[in-house]
C-alpha cells in the first residue's frame, strides 16, 4: 500500500468482506494514515485491531508524537505492554522537540540508561539528548553527553559529529565545536561539513566557513549552499549572499524555498526594492508564492523597502495566519508612522513576541504619540509576565525626552533598577538624554560619570545637554575629554558644539570647530551651515553671514533660509529679508510657520504694509499655521494646552492663577484683578 488511495481500497474491501486484516496489514495502514494527518482513522483503526504487537503500539504512538499531542502520547507510551528501543525513542523525540516537556525528556533518557541492554540507549537517543542541550543552552549536560558518546563509542559517525558540533556551537563553545570536527575520520562527510559551516556563520567566522564550504566542492548539496547563503546574511552580508546565489545558479545547483527566503532576507537587508521585485517576478513565474517562507519573506523586504501597498498585497494573498507575515506588517506599518493599522494588526496577535512590542513602542515614539506610549508600556506589563527588552524601556524614555516629563522618567528608572535590567550602552546613553532634556542635567551628569565604557554616543548626548542648557563650557570641556579618550567625533558632535557656540556668541571658536571638521572627514550638513549663520546673527555680525551663505555649496533649504531670516530680524535688515523671502516661500509657501515668521520681521521694524502684505499672502493661499502648543506633566497625566484654548476641566483656576502671577509681574493692584477675574 503505497498511496492513501492503495489504503483506502483495502480497507474497505476487508470492512465490506467481513475480513480481519492481518496485524502486519493494520500496522501498514496505521503507518499509512498517520503519514497522511488521519489521526482518527489511526486510532480507530488501533482500537479495533484484535491482536497487536509492538510494533502496532509504536505506530500508533508516532501518529500521536508527529502531531504533537504530547498528552496522548504520553498515555499510549503508558499503556503499551511491550517497548521496545523504537518505542522509547520515539517518546523521547516527541519531548526533545516539543517545548514545555523538556524535563520529561531528561526523566525518560535517565530511566532508559537503567534498561536491559535490548532497549538501552543508541546514537538516535544520544543525538536527541545533544539537540535539547543546545536548544537549551546546557553546555555542561552537553559535555556530559559528549564523555559517554566517546566512552560507548557512538561519537563517529556523521550524524554524531554534526549534532555535537551543533551543540558546541550553540551554546558558544565554538573551540569544541572546531575539536569534534577536526578530530573527524580523514574522510570528510557532507553532514559534518555542513555543521561545521553552520558553525562558523553563527560565530561569525566567515572566512573560515567559506574555506571549509569550497573544500570538497562537489560534495556539498543545497544545504550547504543555504547555509553559507544564509551565513552571509546573518553576518551583514547580503552582498556576498547575492553572489554566492548567482554562482549557484551558473553551477546549476537546485534550489529550495530556503534558498529564495535567504535571497529574500539579503533584499530586505540591502533595502533594494529593485531586487526585491525582481525575486518576487521568479516566484510568481514558478508558482511558489503559496510557500510560508517565501510568501512572509516577500512581505518583509516590501515593508523594510518601505513600500506597503505592495506589502498588504502580498500579504492580503497569503491571509493573516502567517505569524511572520503580521509581524513584518506591524513593523512596516510602524516605521511609516501608520499607527492604526499597527495596532489594528497587533491587537489581532492571540501570542505577541518583544519584536511586535518593540516595534509599536518605536512606531508610537517616532509619531511623537507619547501619551500612546505610556498606554501601551501600562499594557504590557498587565499582559506579559517577562521583562521587558531594552529596546522598550528606551523608548519609554524616548517619550519622557519628547515631552521633557522628568517624573516618569524617574520611575522607569526607578523600574529598570527594580527588577534588574542591565544597563548597556544604549539604555544608559537613553537614560543620560532623558534626564538632560527633561531639565535635570545634573541627574544626566551623575549617570555619565558612573559609566565605565563611555562611548562617542554618550559624550554627544553629554555635550548636547551642556548646550541646551546654557552650559557651554562644560560642553566644551566635554568634548576635549572626549578627544583625550580616543574617541572620535562625528557630525552629531559638531552639531552640538556649534550649538553651544551660538548661545554665548563664541563665534571665532565657532569658527574653529566649523573649519576643524575636514580633519576628521565629516561633510558639513544642513544643521551645521544653519548653526553658524544663527551664531553669526546672534553675534550682530550679518555681513559675516552673508558672505557665509554664499560659500555653502548646496542650495540653501528651508532650515538654512529659517536662520538666515532670523539672523535679519536679530540685525533689523528687512532689506535682506526680502531678498530671503521669495526662496524662502518658493521652498516652503504651504507652511504657516515661514508667513508668521515673515510678518514679525517686518514688524519689529515697523513695516506694516509689508506685513500685511504677507497676511494677505498668507490669506490668498488659504495657510494655516498650527497653534502654538505647550505640555506639563501633572499627577500621572500629561495636561495639553493651546494658544487660546479654554477647554480645559481645570481651565478657570488656571487663567485666575495666570492673571495673578501676571499681575505680580506687573505689579499691578489686586483690586484691578479681582476686578478683571469677575468678568
């Protein structure tokens, strides 16, 4: 009986004849319909069978084992009056690859080592014991396992040695992984050789990988060439991943769904969309879209390309039981700032992994939605018992620098040393930048000085946060320490000294650090021309700026034009206004903010035709400039006022509170106040 149909046509005939099948016949159909996911029929079949024999029970078990139902399983392996080596091997396959059942695994091996000598353990029960070693990570159970494999002599075949590298390997004990394999027979096999491969891509070694791989050419298969594919990819290097396939291709080597989800995941790294497409045109023509790898690779680079209609295309065909695939689209839809439907797919998850959270908590921080942001960390410590990854904790701290809401920040600081988050690089340098602008530079300054492994990201934040708040010479001292220590600026870095620069009107030393940065080969960008021409401006030197703007190589943009026009208004130079404002208008004439700007140029000076001209301008084009918004953080809730709003539910106490301390400014009477106060 070699197909369901064979099985089917036999069964019948003896149900429709009265017969009683043979058990070897039973024990064949039982095979037959648990290959095919009859479990029912299986088991009914089981059940009927007058006589059965060991084998009758092993088959019925692996039906139960190969669907994992583990519970049944475990009841039939009970039950079953004869067991054989097969039997107990089977159960232990089915706890070695079923989560949730590992100690069952160890508690079965540990009674099998205590049988009689027809059912005590072989290389397949040894080998099974190593994969749960290294799914595990017990490189000293592992190593247990290693002595007793050497000792019973089932250390040598091929099958042995690659699950021993393969354990080595994954619990980061790559020099005993490298042992095994060099003290292999002289003959090289394909299975060691693959592991070994693999091996090397996992630590990184990929030179010593892609020599082992064309050791021996043409003994490698497909697994070889997706192993160094995907070697590459891991490691960052799609580029030598593309190649190696094409190679492959001119070797006429036979791929696999595992070779287009690698070439798949090379195209998401290189965010080439081009390729992307042109991967997706070879699945399309060879009608393999309906593959789960395939399928959730396409959805990945077309997101990571940034190109969602093409993504929710793909993913519209696949349907929405693909748990890679919804991933991918929430991570897509975040990165684009869709926010709606990265919830709308998040909430969809009945299992949500740290990759979904983190890529919401970052959606949430990038759209600058940071009361979305407290929710949701509110959320996820209601719902998940873990805790939580690094990555979100900093964007939870990422909320608290947006809205400069320093209480919140206390807490999750607070939070992270609570339940013993370990604070690396970039949670610390999160926490440094929070603290610095939230208002407490002297928080952020004791965080800093507590770090031993300082990097260049962390003096930038330093040196930004001395800016910000006036502190320029410790900014400046700062970076001097910075360059004691070895560590070598970047563009970020100028940015924030230009900055400092400009608030005290160091224009030479502004000057200097601007000139300086073709020693380290850094390019001056936007923020750097602008910096200097507001430095110029503060300093009242204009002509300074002038002659600055036309030395800038590239053509002036918005954020150039938007200092230089504030520069003009600190010097009462609307002539040169003017002349800004045409380029200015032509760049950004839908933005409200530039006409506001405009008009208060000329009216600091006293020109109301020209201002009224541009609010007719402003009018005619039908622009609207944002209200003027503010925030504070009161009793666990972030309070959002506007210009002019009075919606507030505490809003007459807090104009009555204004009109009060405006009236202290002043000087005013109170008898005025109470006066203004009760109309």
């Amino acid at each position: 009986m070699r197909s369901i149909k064979d099985g089917f046509r036999f069964h019948a005939h003896v149900v429709k004849n009265g017969i009683t099948p043979t058990t070897f016949s039973s024990n064949q159909l039982i095979n037959l319909y648990s290959k095919h996911g009859l479990l029912a029929e299986a088991r009914n079949l089981f059940d009927e069978m007058p006589e059965r024999n060991v084998f009758s029970w092993n088959a019925i078990l692996w039906a139960y084992i190969k669907t994992q139902n583990l519970k049944q399983a475990q009841g039939l392996f009970d039950s079953a009056p004869n067991k054989d080596l097969v039997t107990y091997n089977s159960m232990l396959s089915g706890y070695t690859n079923t989560a949730g059942f590992e100690s069952d695994a160890l508690k079965l091996f540990t009674e099998m080592q205590s049988l009689n000598d027809e059912t005590r353990i072989d290389e397949f029960s040894l080998t099974r014991m190593l994969n749960l070693s290294a799914k595990l990570s017990m490189e000293s159970y592992g190593k247990q396992l290693h002595s007793y494999m050497v000792k019973t002599a089932n250390n040598l075949s091929g099958f042995a040695v690659s699950s021993l590298i393969d354990m080595y390997s994954k619990c980061g004990c790559f020099r005993e992984a490298y042992q095994v394999f060099d003290g292999c027979p002289a003959e090289l096999d394909l299975v060691s050789k693959n592991a070994i491969v693999a091996a090397c891509c996992r630590e990184g070694k990929l030179e010593m990988g892609t020599n082992l791989f064309w050791r021996d050419l043409e003994l490698n298969d497909v697994v070889s060439w997706n192993t160094l594919i995907s070697g590459y990819v891991q490691n960052c290097c799609e580029e030598e991943a593309l190649k190696l396939f094409a190679y492959m291709k001119e070797n006429k080597v036979r791929w696999n769904e595992h070779t287009i989800a690698s070439l798949l995941s090379s195209c998401a790294g290189l965010r080439s969309l081009k390729l992307g497409k042109e991967v997706h045109a070879w699945v399309l023509k060879h009608d393999s879209g309906s593959n789960p790898f395939i399928s959730s690779g396409l959805v990945d680079v077309y997101c990571k390309c940034g190109n969602m209609k093409y993504a929710e295309l793909v993913y519209a065909m696949i349907g929405t039981g693909n748990a890679f695939s919804v991933t991918s689209m929430i991570v897509g839809h975040s990165s684009q700032g869709n926010m709606v439907d990265a919830r709308r797919l998040f909430d969809s998850l009945t299992e949500k992994n740290s990759i979904v959270w983190t890529a919401l908590f970052s959606g949430y921080v990038k759209s600058q939605q940071c009361e979305a942001v407290f929710e949701l960390f509110s959320e996820f410590r209601v719902k998940e018992a873990t805790v939580p990854d690094p990555l979100i904790v900093i964007s939870v701290l990422g909320a608290c620098a947006i809205q400069a809401a320093l209480n919140p920040g206390k807490q999750i600081h607070a939070y992270v040393l609570r339940i013993g988050i370990e604070l690396d690089e970039k949670l610390v340098s999160a926490m440094v930048d929070m603290y610095s602008k939230s208002g407490n530079i002297k928080y952020a300054e004791k965080i800093f000085r507590r770090v031993s492994n300082t990097d260049a990201v962390l003096y930038n934040i330093m040196i930004a946060g001395y800016a910000h708040h006036g502190h320029e010479n410790q900014a400046i001292q700062k970076f001097e320490e910075m360059l004691e220590r070895g560590f070598r600026p970047d563009a970020i870095t100028f940015v924030a000294l230009l900055s400092a620069c400009r608030h005290c009107g160091l224009v030479e030393l502004g000057e200097k650090y601007f000139a300086s940065m073709k020693n380290y080969n850094i390019l001056p960008e936007i923020d750097h021309y602008a910096c200097m021409i507001d430095l110029y401006g503060r300093a009242n030197q204009l002509e300074k700026a002038v002659a600055f703007m036309k030395r800038i190589p590239i053509e002036p943009d918005a954020v150039i034009l938007g200092a230089f026009l504030n520069a003009c208004r600190i010097n009462r130079n609307t002539k040169l206004a003017k002349e800004a404002e045409e380029k200015l208008l032509r760049i950004e004439g839908d933005n409200g903010a530039r006409y506001v700007q405009l008009a208060n140029v000329y009216a600091a000076e006293g020109k109301w035709v020209e201002m009224g001209r541009i609010r007719r301008k402003m009018r005619e084009n039908e622009i609207k400039k944002f209200a003027g918004c503010s925030w504070v953080y009161v009793e666990n809730r972030v309070h959002i006022f506007t210009s002019g709003d009075s919606s507030h539910s505490s809003g007459e106490a807090i104009y009555s509170m204004l009109l009060i301390l405006t009236a202290e400014l002043n000087d005013t009477a109170p008898v005025e106040i109470k006066t203004r106060i009760g109309r």
